[in-house]
C-alpha cells in the first residue's frame, strides 16, 4: 500500500471486513484507496496496533504524508 500497489489489497486484507463501521470486499476497497493514493501520492502507512481476539482482528494506523 505504501507503494501504492493496489494489488496487494487482496493479499492483505480479507474477503469481507469493516471499513468505518460499514462492512467492505476487497473490490469495493480498491476504487477507495485509488483516491486517496491520488489525493495524497505520498501519503505512507504506519501499523500501530494490531489486536487479534477470536475470529476478531483490529488495526490502528497513521497515515502521513508531507505537507
């Protein structure tokens, strides 16, 4: 994602999973995160937390970009 390789959406995300409170695929993730990456071409990503419980897994990211 850093790279702004969209492919990878579909090695690390899974089928089906919340995006802002609102379920999301892979599919409808991508056209997403082309805007952003058109928005902000430098924008980097940051894994700050990665919670897993059960069949339940949060992440906490940053996002940062030059201003």
């Amino acid at each position: 994602m850093n790279e702004g390789s969209l492919h990878v959406v579909d090695e690390i995300f899974p089928k089906k999973f919340f995006l802002n409170g609102q379920e999301m695929s892979c599919e409808g993730f991508k056209p997403i995160a082309a805007l952003w990456r058109s928005a902000f071409p430098d924008l980097h990503y940051t894994l700050d937390h990665l919670i897993a419980e059960g069949e339940w897994v949060v992440e906490h990211w940053t996002g940062r970009g030059p201003i």
